[in-house]
C-alpha cells in the first residue's frame, strides 16, 4: 500500500476506473451475445441486435476499452455472421 498521499489516489482512481471498464466489458460482451442470438435464430430483428452492438463495440473502441483492431474485426464478424443468413 502506497504512503504517498497522491500514489494513495491513484490507486483509488484505478480502482475505479477498472470498475468502470469490467461494468462496460461485460455490457459489451452482452450485446454481442445477444446479436448472435438473433442472427443464429434467424430472427426478424436480428439487424438491429447486429446495429446495436456495433454502437457498443464503436462506444468501446472510442473510450479505450478496445483496441481499434479488435473492435474492427469483432464488427466485421458480426456482419459476416448477419450477411451468412441473407438479412
């Protein structure tokens, strides 16, 4: 444990911020199952699921929680998926 009175903060601001990121993580990771649901049950709002998550990824991307990359082919996958079935 830090004895300096800034090193203390920061590792309350850690903390913090780590909540911060698993609570998007896991909304994220939510949205995506979702999506995949609906695509593999070849369900009528299974775009707007397949949108939905592509707003979170992008929203994930834009605070840092995702590298740009990987928020690039987690939504090209999810499209690949939604295109598969002729939505």
């Amino acid at each position: 444990m830090p004895n300096i009175k800034s090193a203390k903060k920061r590792v309350l601001i850690g903390e913090a911020n780590n909540q911060r990121n698993k609570a998007y993580r896991s909304a994220l990771r939510t949205a995506i199952k979702k999506a995949d649901a609906a695509v593999a049950a070849n369900a009528p709002d299974a775009p707007e699921a397949v949108k939905a998550a592509v707003q979170k990824i992008d929203r994930a991307a834009g605070k840092g929680i995702l590298h740009k990359n990987t928020a690039a082919r987690k939504k090209s996958a999810l499209a690949n998926r939604l295109n598969r079935t002729g939505a």
